[in-house]
C-alpha cells in the first residue's frame, strides 16, 4: 500500500493491513470529496451537508463503537487514523466527526437507556441524524464546575434552564447531550432534541478558525 506521506518514525509498520487499509479509504475520501469542496464553504462559513451521509456509509462517525450501537466495530488505533485523515482536510470536518462518534454516540451507548440506544445510535452511525455536546457556556468556557446552566426536578420531567456556546454541530443538531447541574450541584447528562419546547440554536457568523 503507498505511503500516505512521511513516516519519520515508521509508524505504518507497527498498523494492521485492515487499519491501513481504512487509512487509505479515509485520505481519498478527503482528497477526492472534501479538499474540491471545502474553499467555498470556509469562506461562507458553512458546512459540506452533502458529504455527512457520505461519511456514515465510510463507518467513519463513532467507528469504533460496536455494530450494534452504529458503529464500524474498528479498533480504537483505526479509528484515530480516520480522524487523523480528515483533520488533514479541515478542523472542521474532523469536529464535525469526533464530536459526533466521541461525545454523542458514545455517552449513548454507555449510559444511555435501551430506548435511548434504539432511537439515536442507528440514525447518528448513518449519518441520518446529527448530534451535538452541550459543555461550553458564555461565562465560563469548558469549566463544568463554574457552569451556571440548572437542572431542576418537575415531577417526572427535568426543566433545563441556561445557555452553551460556541458548540459544534450545536445549529444543525438533532439531539444534543447537553450538561447541568442539579439542585444538589452535581452535574449530569440530559439528551435534549431539536424542537423541544424551550430549546433554540443560532449559527454563529464571522467565526475565525472552526469555521
């Protein structure tokens, strides 16, 4: 199999034929679908939409996951070079990917409830669906111990109150693993989906880097 470019440290060596092989699959499909298309969108600021049913098809969105939970079954080493190729397209096209196989799908399929596994995992692994992580607040960043969001007990409900920021896929997400904490201030885990009563999400415009 050709090298991909250079491998100071011979690292191609110590890979398996099937995680070279899927290394291979991840590069042409940045080179081939992703590098002809992602000028346009950075300098619009959107993203590929086109490609996300493209990349479920590859397994490349939790691929390490099992089959059953919508993934590929990939050891974890594959899967780190799937989202090693498509950072080398685009920080963007790697977010898009990671956050949702690591952050979404993943809390799923550990923590999640029969019914929650059934109803995302298979549409999120295809690229049907797409997820997003809630962490990230105005005034406080990525500290979970200064998050100021409030999870409170109505009945057999949860009432979220507060706002996120800055989350990837956040304006496009159909279920979000959103955080806050309780009234006990522990910091737990909800799954809100697009168009509950009270949930919105806004495109940020003019953003420099993830764009």
């Amino acid at each position: 199999m050709k090298k991909l470019g250079p491998d100071y440290y011979n690292i191609s060596d110590e890979l398996t034929e099937e995680e070279l092989l899927i290394q291979q699959t991840a590069h042409d499909f940045v080179q081939n679908e992703f590098i002809p298309v992602i000028k346009e969108h950075f300098e619009q600021g959107t993203f590929p939409m086109e490609l996300v049913s493209k990349l479920g098809e590859l397994g490349f969105m939790g691929s390490a996951l099992p089959v059953e939970s919508g993934g590929a079954g990939v050891s974890n080493v594959a899967y780190g070079l799937i989202l090693h190729e498509l950072e080398r397209g685009d920080s963007g096209l790697r977010s898009f990917a990671s956050v949702q196989g690591s952050l979404v799908m993943y809390p799923i399929h550990a923590f999640g409830s029969v019914e929650q596994k059934e109803k995302w995992l298979p549409g999120l692994g295809k690229g049907e669906l797409i997820g997003c992580f809630g962490l990230t607040e105005p005034n406080f960043g990525s500290n979970a111990e200064g998050m100021a969001t409030t999870a409170k007990r109505n009945g057999d409900d949860w009432i979220i109150n507060g706002s996120k920021m800055w989350i990837t896929n956040g304006s496009i997400a159909d279920v979000a693993v959103v955080w806050a904490k309780d009234e006990d201030d522990v910091v737990r885990g909800f799954l809100l989906e697009k168009g509950m009563d009270g949930y919105s999400s806004n495109d940020i415009h003019g953003k420099l880097s993830l764009r």
